[in-house]
C-alpha cells in the first residue's frame, strides 16, 4: 500500500514524467494535493459552447462517416456528437483508429478547443476517452476538471489520482480527532476521497470544509507557537526617564498629537516598560502619524540607554525617514556635537549603496552606541552590523518584508529588542488574525489637523482634450504656488516595471485552463514621458525632473532635495515615492496607466499630496476598457476610506499576494481558505489552535501537527532565502 511520502513513478509510471516536468508533482502527497479545479456532470451541454472555450463533457456520437480528402491522401472522419439536445461536430484528418472506436451509440467525454467552420461549432482532433474504459465498472455522476498537466488529458490526471486512492492507506491526519468532532468535520482520508472521486456536490462541499479547515488550523498552530515563544521570552525593560530625550522633544513639538497618538503612544510605552518583548502592529491611513507614534517609542529606548532602528524597503524611503526625524528632533539629533541638546543623540543612515568611508564611520557610530536611532534598508540585516544595544526595532511597511527578515534584525540584540510594525495598507481583520497574528494590532484611524481633502478623478487618455486638460492642471497648481507628482510604472521604454510597482493583470477568464492576460499596452516609462512634457505647450517655463530607483542615492538624495526645497515644479517618478515622502506643497499627483496599479498603491500614491493644508488633486490616467479595472479606478475615485479599499483591494487578489508567496513563486499553501470569506473559520481555528498550543505548547503530544508546522515554517524560510 503507498502512502503520501510514496514516489509517483512506480505506481503511474507513464505520466509521473508529465507530472514532475509540468507541475513539480514527485510522490503520492504531492498528486493528492494536486486538486481539481472544478467539477463537471456526465451530461455536456453543447447549446451553451462558445467558440475559443475548452470544453470537457460526457456526449454520445449520434453520426459517424469517413471519407478520403479532396487535396491530399488518406481519409478523415468526421463525427457528430450529441448531449440529446444539441449537436457539435467532430473532424480528425487521420480516421485510424479513432473510426473503430467513435461508432453511433458509444459514449465518452471529449475535451479540446471549441472553433468554427461553415458556421458550424466543431473540434478538431480532440481528445477522448470511452465511458466504459473510464469508468472500469464504476459509474459516477461528477468529473473532476483539473489543470491541465503537459499533454495529458484531464482524464488521465483523474485516472492517475484514481489509481492512487485504490492503493493508498489511511491518511495520518495532523487535525486531532477532539477538533474533528467538535468541529463536524470528516477525516483527511475521507476529505481526499471525497475531493477528488465524489459521487455527490456534498461530498466535495465536506470534503473542502475539512481541507478549509486544516489550512487554517495549521497556520493558526504556527502563529500561537510564535506568539507563546515571545511570551515566554525575557528581554530588558525599557520604560524610559522622565527628563531624558523624549521629554524634551515632546516640549518642542509643533503641534498636537491626535487622541489616537496618545492612546497608542500610551500603550507602546508601557509594553516597552515590561521583561516581555513588545510585537505590536500599528497600522493607519496614509498621514496619521504613525511616524510620530515610531519616533516617540524610538527616543524612550534611547532613554532607556539602547538604540533604535528602522527598517525601511528602499533607500528613498530610508533617506526620507532620516530627513524627517533629523529635522524634526534639531538639534536634539546632534549629541556629542558642539551645539548639539543636553538629551541629544545621533541618527544615523546606512543602506547598501553608501560609499565605503561613510558605511564604515556609519558603522563605528552603530556599534558605539554614538547613534541612539539608525535607519536602514535591508543592509541592516548583513551579518556585519553590530549594535552597541538594541532595544526597538521598527519596521516600516510590513507587507515589504517576511517574518524571517523581522527575525534576522531582532537576532542583533544582546536581549530580544522590542518590535513595532508599521503599515500604510489597511488590513481587515481577517488578514490581521492570519497573517500578523503573532502581532499585537493597533489602528491609527483619525488624520492630523492640517490634512487636505483630495479629490480623485479617472481621465481616459484616449478622450480627445482630456490629456491636454491634465496638464494644464498641473500648470494651474503651479502657478498658485504648488507642485506636481507624475507617477509612471516603469523607467525606460525597454525596462520592466520598477521594483516596488505592483502591477496588475486582468485575467480573460477565471475558469480557464490557465487564465491569459490580453496582449498588454505598452507602459508609460519615466524617461520617455519627461520628453513628451519637456515640450509640453501647457507646461512651457516649468522645471521638470526625474526620479527613479536606478538613479545613484547622491543624484536621488539631490533631485528630492530640490523638489523638497520648491525648485522643482514638476516630478516624474516611478513607485519610489509611493511611502514615506513628505512634501507639503505638493498639491498634484498624475498617475500614468493607473490601471495597472492595485487598489492599495494607488491609495497610497495619492497619499503624497494634500498633506500641506492644500487641496489635493489626483488624476488617474487610464487607456483600458476592461470592466474590472474600471471598477476599481471608481472605487479609488470614490472614496478616500482606505480600509474600505484594502478590502476591495485584497477581494480582487489571489490569496498568495496576501501572504506574500506570489512573490517568490511558491504555493500559498492555502487553496481552500480565502481570507476574507471564510473569517467564522479563521476564529473557529484560531480559538482550537490557541487552546492545544496552551496545553502542548511543543506539539509533543501531536506529533502530525508538528510535522504540519514545521512544514509550513520550513517553506516560508526557504521563501526568505529565496528573496534575500
């Protein structure tokens, strides 16, 4: 008997190699986990095909002739099948073989590309398999459909898994047999049964809830394990003094902390305070405060004799970071220099492209302690960065960086540091309790006083005299005093999109065999763009510039100081601004084929203008007719609740964009569970989860969970590793 660690070939050798190539399937669990896509009944209803469809259905050959081609040799049959309703028509230009088998009477499922001739629907040279040999005694009512595996049919993919189950043992199942009964839920022996040779839509609608279930249970089990082993940790208490450096800067604050600042700054402080190390995620709209919220908690650690440090995803945004609390803690970010504050520290900038004498000064204040607050890329995780004690690490835009990459910075502690999360994107509560439930989770909903309103609008470019129009707004802005951002998805006319442009592509069908894009437009690119406007009647005697991610951080330190300081009119960038930047007199924001853009990134974009007291104008420019990216510039357009669009958002994306496997190629691991439909499951789990986890907190006692964890631990590392 196999079981699921048993290899393929042996038991189907004849498609093993197919399945291995095509589709990275190696032994029985793989196949079993290979599910299928949909169902189909033995009857087919060939009034419904359409040309251009791959049609799959059980019919009967009602008419079968052959006769020998008029332009070359050999003979051809030509078949007509028949669902008892309606007819299609079948031609194979070689009758041998196929006109023994496809007589009047004879019942098979057919499968190929629906096309046309003499007005007439046909498939040409389709696959078949016979009833009778399919079903080898064993009639069943559902087909399962599955994608397709190189050139084997569908069938043979049924059949392969068929032949599996008829020699598979029971199934070891890592849900517990206490949760299965309280839960109403069948084995995995009878979920893999049911999923893929069902005789009734029941039996697959039980079969998908138990798999549904596990998916969140074992993702729940890895999430408590997490949060237990932070509990359990001890670290140094970091409440902070009274005088020190957060006092004074609080003293010198311009303005008000909203109710929400306070309330979250009250709670992040008194973590601090504990021997258990603080994971709280703090989310909020673009312009918050959360910035703020960070810095206050980063001067406590100071305070507390450690340092702090910021994790930022690119160097625009880490600049931009160290330009903000620079400027905004004077000369209290000067200690140990002569005019620097009583209370001062340093801030120190380090990222991977710094020059090797800078880098190496950068470092020695690190590991000093000189520098109480450093801001960094992703080169703050190198193995050679030392700090003298690290209390808090911040992460700034979470959903940038994976669990691993927040574990190699908190490893660089003497004590495990205290950990603050930040994101701009909103998340449902679902996605939180799924993806962040190792988190502790705090929401920034109320906007700073001096927040502009924006108003958002969808301008079709190929609407004669709405182009023109566009740019006269922005020479309107300018000529009031203002600045202009024109965001497009790519550098040059021969690059792909940007890191960090997270593009989207509308799918013709979502029940296709694989889902193709349309052929893409062309992409607006930065450089060719700033040409078209140098020469620009609209925007004649404005100063225009470029930024984008290729650019040296000394030339993109020079082009945002500029456009920071008022001497650039104009800004024609990629997603590099998309975070983080914050000029105040910008007013209006262009986005170039907005309809490649998500929800969430063009939410964020916008969130670049009207944060100087200055109403805000977005225009999204957009060449598609295609209705999905219609609706979602509408939704963009018609409202600025980023939480009502992060669902929106996070409706239209697969489940591996959630979880961020889509970004590294790999399986999301979740193929039943969809985060924002099933949230009674995800609570049901997560409590049963919590609960085993408290009273087994190794899993010792479960040794099948434990396996089922590690698994998942061990894919997310690899995925890391992958993008590190």
């Amino acid at each position: 008997m196999a079981t699921e660690s048993s290899p393929l070939r042996p038991i189907i050798a004849t498609a093993a190699a197919d399945f291995s190539k095509h589709r990275d399937v190696h032994t029985v669990g793989d196949l079993l986990a290979y599910w299928p896509r949909r169902y189909r009944t033995r009857e087919a209803d060939l009034g419904a095909v359409t040309p251009g469809e791959f049609l799959v259905g059980v019919a009967e050959v009602r008419s079968a002739q052959t006769r020998r081609m008029k332009t070359r040799k050999g003979t051809m049959l030509e078949v007509v099948i028949t669902d008892g309703r309606h007819e299609l028509d079948i031609t194979f230009f070689k009758a041998w073989g196929h006109d023994k088998v496809l007589v009047p009477g004879a019942r098979g499922i057919f499968a190929g590309t629906v096309g046309t001739y003499r007005g007439r629907l046909q498939l040409t040279h389709p696959g078949y398999t016979m009833l009778d040999d399919y079903d080898a005694g064993e009639r069943r009512d559902l087909i399962p459909i599955y994608r397709r595996v190189g050139k084997l049919h569908t069938w043979t993919v049924t059949e392969s898994v068929r032949r599996v189950l008829d020699v598979l043992d029971d199934v070891p199942d890592a849900l517990p047999a206490d949760v299965r009964a309280r839960r109403n839920l069948v084995s995995r022996t009878d979920a893999l049964r049911g999923i893929h040779g069902p005789d009734t839509l029941e039996q697959v609608a039980a079969a998908q809830q138990r798999l549904r279930y596990e998916e969140a249970f074992v993702l729940q089990a890895t999430l408590a394990q997490r949060r237990r082993a932070s509990a359990a940790t001890a670290t140094r208490a970091r409440a902070g003094q009274a005088d020190g450096l957060l006092a004074a800067f609080d003293e010198r604050l311009p303005f008000t902390l909203t109710d929400g600042q306070r309330d979250i700054g009250a709670v992040v402080a008194d973590e601090m305070g504990r021997e258990v190390p603080m994971h709280r995620l703090l989310q909020g709209e673009v312009g918050s405060g959360k910035t703020v919220v960070a810095l206050r908690a980063m001067l406590q650690a100071v305070d507390s004799g450690g340092q702090a440090a910021l994790l930022a995803p690119t160097e625009v945004l880490a600049a931009q970071h160290h330009r903000t609390i620079t400027r905004m803690l004077g000369d209290l970010a000067e200690g140990g220099m002569l005019g620097g504050a009583e209370h001062g520290t340093r801030v120190a900038l380090l990222t991977g492209s710094q020059p090797t004498a800078e880098r190496r000064r950068t470092l020695l204040d690190v590991v000093s302690g000189d520098a109480g607050i450093v801001v960094g890329t992703h080169a703050l995780l190198q193995e050679h960065v030392d700090f003298h004690d690290l209390a808090l690490v911040v992460v700034d835009e979470q959903h940038r960086f994976g669990v691993e990459q927040r574990d190699a910075l908190r490893a660089k502690g003497s004590t495990p540091p205290h950990v603050l999360v930040m994101t701009a994107t909103p998340i449902p509560r679902t996605v939180a309790m799924t993806v962040f439930g190792d988190l502790e989770t705090s929401t920034l909903r109320e906007l700073p006083a001096g927040r502009a309103p924006i108003t958002t609008h969808v301008v079709p470019e190929d609407r004669p005299g709405w182009m023109e129009r566009t740019w006269q707004r922005i020479a309107e802005e300018v000529r009031s005093g203002r600045q202009a951002y024109v965001v497009c998805p790519r550098i040059g006319d021969d690059d792909a999109p940007e890191d960090g442009a997270v593009l989207t592509v509308e799918a013709t069908d979502p029940d296709a065999d694989e889902a193709q894009a349309p052929p893409p437009r062309p992409l607006t690119s930065v450089t060719a763009l700033a040409t078209r406007l140098a020469d620009e009647p609209a925007l004649a005697g404005l100063t225009l510039e470029v930024l984008h991610g290729r650019m040296s951080p000394e030339d993109k330190d020079a082009v945002m100081g500029r456009f920071q300081r008022g001497e650039t009119d104009v800004l024609v960038s990629t997603t590099v601004v998309e975070v983080g930047v914050d000029v105040p007199n910008a007013s209006v924001m262009v986005v170039m084929d907005a309809d490649r853009f998500g929800v969430s990134q063009l939410h964020q974009l916008r969130g670049r203008i009207g944060r100087g007291g200055f109403p805000g104008l977005c225009l999204l420019v957009t060449g598609s007719e295609a209705e999905p990216a219609l609706t979602r510039l509408a939704a963009v357009a018609g409202t600025t609740d980023g939480f009502e669009l992060a669902r929106l958002d996070l409706a239209q994306r697969r489940e591996g964009d959630i979880l961020g496997a889509a970004q590294h190629g790999r399986r999301t691991q979740l193929e039943f569970l969809h985060i924002l439909e099933h949230e009674d499951v995800i609570e049901q789990a997560r409590e049963d989860a919590f609960a085993l986890v408290d009273a087994d907190p190794d899993l010792a006692d479960h040794p099948l969970l434990a396996a089922a964890v590690q698994a998942r631990v061990d894919a997310e590392q690899a995925a890391y590793l992958e993008r590190g």
